[in-house]
C-alpha cells in the first residue's frame, strides 16, 4: 500500500490517502480473538503508541533533512 500522511499543529498523525492497496485472508482465527482480550488490547496499544513514535521521528527526519 502506498499511503499519505499529514501532522496536524497538535502533532497527530492523520492517514489521508491509500493506493495500491493489496490484502490476504487472515488464516488464524486465534489471532482475532487475542484483540477480543484485555491482554490484547494491552498489547495492540503498547504497538500503535511505538508505530506512532517510530513515524513522528521519520517525519521529524524528513523535514530537518528537506530544509
């Protein structure tokens, strides 16, 4: 998937646009009742709050380095 990306003043990521978008059928039904679980969510957060500090770094990259 080639996806764009915006940083409103607050510092959130907005997702904005998508092409190319390719998906496969989830095979493992455990993995989908894992999220169902308070230990699943735990960990779902824990990631989305690691994705967004890895994106919030490259796009602070990306600015310093087109300036």
């Amino acid at each position: 998937m080639k996806a764009e990306f915006l940083m409103d003043a607050n510092k959130n990521i907005w997702f904005t646009y998508a092409k190319e978008i390719v998906f496969r059928k989830m095979e493992n039904r455990m993995a989908i009742q894992e999220f169902d679980s308070k230990k699943g969510q735990d960990t779902l957060q824990a990631h989305q709050a690691a994705q967004k500090d890895m994106l919030l770094k490259e796009l602070e990259e990306y600015e310093n380095s087109s300036n």
